[in-house]
C-alpha cells in the first residue's frame, strides 16, 4: 500500500477536456459497436440490481486467480449512485468504508456492501474526494454551491470541520491536503458576477481559517488542476502546460516552468522530487528549483500514462502496453514488462497493491478491466471485467484487504 496520501495527484474543477474526450470515445464505441456491447448487466444472471452475483469457484488469496487462470468472483457488487469521470480521486477506501462520488453521496461497508451512511448532495460532480492526513477526514467542495469546504468522519459521515473562504469567491475546491492546512482553489468574482481569475489559497484543517491566498496568473484556469504536498511545498500542474511550486507556509510561488506537453492527469512526488510523464518522455524535477533530475523515454510513437507510487516503487504503463517499475529516486528500471501486449490487454492508467499484487484499472476497453498484476516481476496474471459494456473507465481503491472496482453505477469488492 502506498505510505501516505502525498504522492497522488488530486483533480479539482468541472468535466476536463481529457474527460470529455474519454467520454465521447465511450459512447461512440457504444455507438458503432452496437449490439457487441451489452448495455447493461443481465439482471437475470445477476440475481437483480444491487446483489451478490454467484461465485465460480473459491476465491483464492493474494490475487492468484482461479485454479483455470481467471479473476476470482467478487465478494459483492452493489449498484450505486457514482458519478464519476474517471479520475482517480473519485473513488476511496478509507476507515472500513468504500466511497465513490456521487449523489447521494454514500459509504458502503468494505467488508459487505451494506450502506453505513448516505449524504445527499454530498459531492460535486467532478470536484475530488480528498482525504487528509491518515484518512480520518475527508474533504469535500459543498455540494450545495454555497463557497463552503466541509469535512466529514468517514466512518460515520458526520460533519467535522467547516470553512468558507469569502462571498468574492466561488466555489472553493480543494486540491491538496497535509497535516495542517487544506488547500482549495476557487474562481474570483468580478462586479458583474463572471471570473476572470482564479485564486489558490490555503485553510487552517483545525480552525477552518484562512492561512494564506495567492492570486493565480491572468490566463490560468481553475479547472483540471492536479496537486501533491511534500514537506514544504505545494505542486500542481493544470492545462496550460504550467508547473508550479508554491511555499506551504506562505503561499508564495517557489517556481513555475511550462512543461512539454499538456498534463491531463495526476502525476506523483517522493522526497525531494516531482516526477510528471510528459509524452514519450517521464520528468523527474528537483522542488527546491525545478531543475531537470532524470527522464526516462518510452518507445517511439508511444506516451506515458498515469504514474503511481506504491511502497517506494514508480508503476507507469505506455501506450505500447509496455509496463514498468521504476526506482524514483534514480529513474533506474526495476523492471519492465511486456505481458499486457502478449496478452493483448488494455493499458492501465490507475494502480494500488495489495500484497504481492498489483492492481490496475483501465479506460474502456473489451480487453481492460481491472488488471491483477505481479508486484514483482509484471507478470499478468489475471483480469476481471464485469461484461457491461459501460463507457465509463474503471477505477480502483483499496483497504488493504479487499480491491474496490468501480465500472460506471457497479461497485465491485474483489478479494486482495
């Protein structure tokens, strides 16, 4: 599992132009495949909406599939109300509960299914569930579009904590967190009620206080911004090709360089470095300066995808559907595996572990899923997909015990 919620990229604003794009891919798939895709799940195999489907076989330990190669069956589905676009900070597994944006927003008991609490208008559609510093806040964008930040018990669903950053702003969302301050960005209002620019500002995660606000350059965009905390700094990307480090304790800009290409996901930091894929090339940056520290390059003619780490190890797939491991620190290849294209599987873009098993979740595809993967040597070893057809990418979240997959309105727990 990964130590900490540090190196993960949080998503804030309304529906981004990589979304859209993955979006309207889907349903044109739908469109042109027609009646190849099952448009939703046979209720009849199922046993309804909501139910446990029956099991194949026994379920195995540390994600080594059946005894004939297959993904084992899950503990339990559960129909949803998840609104998701596929972005990884949408769905957690955090204090014995499974949460997936949407509305209502709703905790599902990890171990059964059954609902431990429900929130109406909980979450804002595209805006990230962030949890804090040992999962046991978790922030959220109020769903009332009234300029508050409310934090809630995840185990219970109760209110905990409350700010709101001023009536000249709008709606405030937050992007990062770490131990004391909560930080949001929010869109300026000018006289006339419409936003020219955007402020990023940081909120005491005890008081609710302002700590600091910084107003962001004229051309910026309060959507599709990415962020991590790290000791003393704040980094984020957003979609116009911009890499910023900012002072936690001040707010005040440390640097900022354009990148080479867009950034449209979450990239990862550890220790001193912020590592962003970049095309065909993956850029590990000092955040003391932002001077260049390693790269390292995909095949030609193919890009990165979404890095993680997980217990000090880099996982990034291409779009060659070659996989690697990666030392970050150093950049050195762990090792790199080619299993995903002998198998002709889809490429993951989301990944957690559990064990000695790597878990990664794919865009839509017939051939994607969630992928069970060996930690240690990238071995393929078997991949689970619920058959629906849904256009919607899959997403994946763990307890350490069990793996969340969740495919459009499907919650699925697969054993870890």
């Amino acid at each position: 599992m990964s130590k900490g919620f540090a190196g993960h990229g949080i998503t804030a604003g309304r529906t981004s132009r990589r979304r859209i794009l993955r979006l309207a891919g889907g349903a044109l798939t739908m469109m042109a495949l027609g009646a190849g895709l099952t448009g939703c799940e046979d209720e009849l195999a199922t046993g309804g909406a909501g139910s446990t489907p029956p099991p194949r076989t026994a379920s195995p330990e540390d994600g080594k599939g059946t005894e004939d190669g297959k993904a084992p069956a899950p503990l339990w589905t559960k129909s949803t109300s998840a609104q998701t676009y596929g972005d990884n900070d949408e769905l957690v597994a955090v204090d014995g509960v499974v949460i997936a944006s949407g509305d209502p927003l709703a905790a599902l008991d990890g171990a059964t299914g059954a609902e431990r609490w429900s929130l109406p208008g909980g979450a804002v559609p595209g805006a990230p569930l962030l949890l804090g510093a040992g999962g046991s806040t978790l922030y959220l964008a109020s769903g009332k579009y009234d300029g508050n930040v409310i934090g809630y018990a995840p185990a219970s669903g109760k209110e905990t904590w409350r700010s709101h950053l001023g009536k000249e702003y709008r709606q405030p969302r937050p992007v990062a967190v770490d131990g004391t301050q909560v930080y949001v960005i929010a869109e300026i209002l000018e006289a006339d009620g419409s936003s020219r620019t955007n402020v990023i500002a940081a909120l005491n995660s005890s008081t609710g206080k302002l700590a600091w606000k910084e107003q962001r350059d004229l051309g910026t965009e309060q959507n599709g911004v990415h962020a991590a905390v790290q000791g003393r700094y704040l980094v984020y990307t957003d979609f116009k090709k911009n890499l910023t480090v900012r002072d936690t304790a001040t707010g005040k800009q440390v640097w900022t360089q354009k990148t080479t290409k867009t950034s449209y996901g979450p990239f990862v930091v550890h220790q001193d470095l912020v590592i962003v894929p970049q095309g065909q090339r993956l850029q590990a940056f000092a955040l003391s300066d932002g001077s260049e520290k390693w790269s390292v390059e995909a095949e030609q003619f193919t890009t990165f995808r979404e890095p993680t780490i997980l217990d000090d190890v880099l996982y990034i797939a291409d779009s060659g559907r070659t996989l690697r491991a990666v030392e970050p620190r150093t950049g050195k290849k762990v090792w790199q595996s080619t299993a995903l294209e002998d198998a002709g599987a889809q490429v993951p873009r989301q990944f957690v572990r559990v064990g000695s098993t790597l878990y990664g979740a794919t865009d839509l595809d017939k051939q994607g899923g969630v992928h069970a993967i060996d930690a240690k040597t990238g071995a393929l070893r078997w991949t689970f997909n619920d058959e629906s057809g849904d256009f919607h990418s899959w997403l994946v979240a763990t307890d350490g015990k069990h793996v969340f997959a969740l495919h459009g309105k499907k919650l699925h727990a697969l054993p870890g």
